[in-house]
C-alpha cells in the first residue's frame, strides 16, 4: 500500500518541507533504499549519505541544516518515527490471544493476573505469582515460587527457576536461563564437592535480557539486576553479582562471581571480568577486555589485561614500533661488533 508523505508526516508528527503528495511505497533503510523509499538518518553528520541516496523521501532531525532534493519530515526523534513508518507498511501485528491454552500446565496454588496470555505447553509452578498483561509463550518454564509484575514478556522455551522475581515490563527472550545454580564446587579428598546454592535471582523493572542469557542465582542471598540495564545474547552473569542500573551488557561477556557494577555502565562484546571486580558508575570496558582489577567510575578500560584506554593506545603504539625498534638495535650490535673487532686488531698489531 501507498502513502503520501503529507499522510506519514501526520503519523509521527513530523514537518514537512517539500513535496507532501510525493507518493511512497516501502520504507527502507538508507544504505537500500531507492526511488518510491522513504528512509531516514539519525543525525546531521550522516547528510551526505542521505544526499547521495537516491530514495524518494526521508525522516530527518531537528539538526539537519542542508537543502534536500526530495521531501523531508523533520521530528524530534528520527529513529523512532521511522520506526513507526516500517510499521505501518509491515502491516498490524498479530495480537496475542489472552487467555490460558489448554495443553499448558498451571499449579492450583499459583495466581494469575488480568488479561493474561499463556501459550501452549507453559509451565507454572506452584506458588508462582504473575502480575496483569503478561505474556508467557510456548514452553515457557515458570519454576514454584517465582513473581513476576506486571506486562512482562517471556519468550518461548526460557526457564525460570523457583524463586525468581521479574519486575514489571521485563522482556525473557528465547533460550534464557534465570536462576540456574552458579558454579561453586570445593575440593575435598580429591574430589569436587558442590556447595548449594540457596539464593534467588532478582530483576529489576524495565530490563531487557537476550536470547541464550544465563543468571545464576546467588550462594545465599540474591543476584541483582538494575532497573533499565540491557542485557544482549550469550551473555554469562554469575552467582552473586550486583548489576547496577541502566547498564548495557553486549554479546558473549561473562562476568565472574560477585561483581559488582554501578549505573550506566556500558560492558562491549567478549570482554570478561573476573570474580570480585567492582566497576564503578558510568565506566566503559571496550570489547574483548580481560578485566583482573576495579574500574574506576568514568573511565574506559581496554585490552588484555584491561587498563585505562589511554594508556593502552600508548603501549600499543610501542608495541607498533618494536619491529622498527629491533632492526635498528641489529644494526647497532653489528656496528658495536665491527668496532670491537678493529679494537681487538689495533691491540694484537701493537
């Protein structure tokens, strides 16, 4: 279906400046979009690309300054108003029944909310608690005990085990573990004795938390999550740990026992943090980092062992020049070796 400019502008909320009957078909991103496109860009520093692109219209912000030759809508916030754009072409979302499927399975002891959906072949445990407007799909597993607030998504086939509490607007993608025991075993007469682990798991409001995550549940008291932090896929956060809020955890990080972060703390993809570490508010560790000490707050960390950025761009410049460095110290030592010699000869021949 076709949109007239004019009518997506009014969606979003946007202004106009050009052509507003200019018709538009698909919305698409600026590095595929082509005649009959809307697409946008975020900021002003990416105008060139949107001058050289060749779609029909694009969603702009309130910075962009330069003279387009197609129409434009400018709003406060480009990202999300294109966001509602592809919407609207991808056509309505299905609406998840609510309500209980038959084939799932729900202790008599556990209480549910208003307005609820529950997918085929969900477990619910007793005791469980769950708020209103929530969404459990297929094959999730809600252990005995667990609370979970209110609009809470949990995708298909994530486990939550006994006693875990989920805030309100959580999102549980696929294939997360919440709660699993952490990794405690001692050595006994040659043998590795597990240590229980009788603590629970806590999330805070508005957390996010992708796909094949595991949280372990704490040694005896909680494991913690912040409101608002953003956890990605594959990422590993063991027993103990205090996460703080409105952190951003990427990809494939894994975070040893009993760490510890403030807000606002931004952890890159593969970096690994080892057991005990605290990180303080609003530190940055670089991807792939091997952190083995406290970050101070504020300061961005990087490398293998990790230290602060700077001066592991300083060593790294070093380590750049040692090729250059070593042919100079041959040449050196052969020049050293032949002055040697003449020494040697001019002593001999006196």
């Amino acid at each position: 279906m076709n949109y007239t400019v004019e009518a997506l502008a009014a969606l979003v909320g946007g202004t106009i400046e050009g052509d507003g009957s200019t018709s538009i078909e698909r919305a698409m991103p600026i590095s595929s979009a082509g005649p009959g496109d809307i697409t946008f860009i975020e900021d002003a520093k990416h105008a060139r690309r949107l001058l050289e692109s060749k779609a029909s219209a694009a969603v702009v912000g309130e910075d962009f300054q330069h003279q387009a030759s197609v129409p434009i809508i400018r709003v406060a916030k480009p990202l999300a108003a294109f966001g509602q754009i592809a919407d609207l072409y991808r056509g309505p979302k299905r609406k998840p029944a609510v309500g209980v499927h038959p084939k799932s399975c729900i202790a008599k002891s556990a209480t549910l909310g208003e307005n609820i959906s529950v997918g085929p072949f969900v477990v619910i445990g007793e005791d469980v608690e769950i708020g209103d407007r929530c969404r459990l799909m297929a094959g999730a597993v809600i252990g005995d005990g667990c609370q979970i607030g209110n609009d809470v998504v949990v995708h298909p086939n994530a486990v939550l085990y006994e006693d875990t509490v989920l805030g309100d607007r959580v999102i549980v993608h696929s294939g997360v573990v919440l709660g699993a025991d952490g990794f405690g075993f001692r050595t006994e007469g040659g043998v590795h004795v597990k240590v229980p682990q009788r603590g629970r798991v806590f999330i805070g409001n508005d957390v996010e938390i992708g796909a094949n995550t595991t949280i372990d549940r704490a040694t005896f008291q909680v494991t913690e999550i912040g409101s608002g932090t953003k956890i990605d896929n594959l990422v590993q956060i063991a027993h103990n740990c205090q996460i703080g809020r409105h952190n951003l955890i990427v990809s494939q990080v894994g975070l040893a026992g009993s760490c510890k972060t403030g807000d606002y703390v931004i952890i890159a993809g593969q970096a690994g943090i080892k057991d005990h570490i605290t990180i303080g508010d609003g530190a940055i560790l670089e991807g792939m980092s091997g952190v083995m000490e406290n970050v101070p707050a504020g300061e961005k960390w990087v490398g293998i062992p990790a230290t602060p950025a700077r001066d592991q761009f300083r060593l790294i410049g070093h380590i750049r020049k040692l090729p250059e460095m070593r042919e100079r110290l041959n040449q050196l030592t052969k020049q050293v070796d032949e002055l040697c010699e003449k020494v040697d000869l001019k002593r001999k021949s006196a």
